[in-house]
C-alpha cells in the first residue's frame, strides 16, 4: 500500500512504474523466465491450473449473499471448467474439483497428473496435509500438488486469464438469480471449450486443439 501524507499519496503508481522501469526492474529475471517456460506442457493432464475467485455480490439480483467461483484449466489444451460456491471453505473446494475431475474426464477424455495452486487455505495445508480435505485428496488420488511463488500470480497465469475471459464474456451483465448464473456458466463453458477460438491455441477452440493439436 502506498503511504500517505496529509491524505495525499506520497508517491504514484504511475511514478513507481517508471522508475522501476529506468531501472530494469519491470522486467522479469531469467530465474523467472525460466519458470514461466517450465509451465509449458506437451500432453493433455500433465498439468492442471487451479483457483478461486470472488463473484461481485451486486451481480445476483436481490442477493447480497458473497458467491466465489472454483476453476481448473488444462496446461496445455486450455479445457477449462467451473464451479460456483457458497463458500471457499477446503472441503467444499475438494469436493467441486473432484466434480470437475470428473466432468473433464468424462467428456474430454483429460486424467490430470498434477496440480498448481497458491498457497490460499483452501488449498494448502499449514500444518498436516494428511488433515486437509483439499491435500488429502490429491494424495488419495495420486496427484502431484505443485505451488505458485508467493506474491507470483503470473505463474498460475492460465488460470488468471480464465478468470479474466470468463468477465469479459459473461460476468459483466447482472443475473436474476444463482440458478441462472449457474446455468449460464454451464452453457459458456461448453461453449469455450468447444466452439470459442484461442489466441494462444493458434485461433481454434481448445477442443479442437486437444483432438488434433496439429491444426494449430
């Protein structure tokens, strides 16, 4: 947070910016470079993108209830799934990705052999992983769980750039109620998989991609 004096910010971001861009220091260092191009997969499931977002509570009508959204996305094809919630406490959170497990699954055909996420509580144990739902999951179901860097987002980019297409496309307008934002996102989410173009996939939908990767 930038200090301020007098209700005045000391400093702006914008000055911030240029000066640690005189500097050199806007830029990412190899060590972080290196780690970017590791995330860079070569099979559908070797890697799977998980995270947890916030939905505005103004977006539900006449419903001040607080909703978050569970995501996984495929390292490599960019097949993405969500889940709405109530809370993002870890139980509830293991049991909406085991569902999503199971949904890519079953229609796409994607068996995940790793896991990024943050270090958030819902998905990290502090203490005994063998006493945390979300830990002791990917455990039983053999699953490597990798973590991002703290203070690093960008190296669970894939997943952030879901959240930020998923705004873009379908969390700007309001809903009259939860079952019609579920609803919706159910429909998006074929959708993206299945018909929607990727940037980074060469301008095919990740399903295609995943099917025939030779296209792009």
């Amino acid at each position: 947070m930038l200090e301020r004096k007098h209700g005045k910010r000391l400093v702006s971001p914008s000055g911030i910016y240029n000066i640690s861009r005189r500097h050199g220091m806007n830029r990412l260092r190899q060590s972080e470079r290196e780690e970017k191009r590791r995330i860079i997969k070569e099979r559908p499931g070797e890697l799977g993108h998980v995270d947890c977002h916030y939905i505005r509570k103004d977006l539900i009508s006449n419903n001040k209830k607080q909703y978050y959204l569970v995501c996984i996305v495929d390292s490599y094809s960019r097949i993405a799934w969500a889940e709405v919630l109530d809370n993002i406490k870890s139980l509830n959170v293991m049991f909406a990705t085991m569902r999503m497990f199971n949904i890519i699954k079953h229609d796409y055909d994607i068996q995940f052999e790793e896991i990024l996420s943050d270090n958030g509580a819902e998905f990290a144990s502090r203490n005994n992983v063998d006493h945390h739902p979300f830990e002791r999951m990917l455990k039983e179901l053999g699953l490597k769980h990798a973590y991002t860097r703290p203070y690093r987002p960008q190296t669970n980019g894939k997943a952030e750039r879901f959240w930020r297409t998923l705004k873009e496309d379908l969390l700007e307008s309001g809903f009259d109620s939860i079952e019609q934002l579920k609803e919706e996102l159910f429909e998006y989410l074929i959708y993206y998989n299945d018909i929607r173009p990727h940037q980074a996939l060469g301008g095919i939908p990740p399903k295609t991609f995943l099917h025939n990767p030779s296209t792009n």
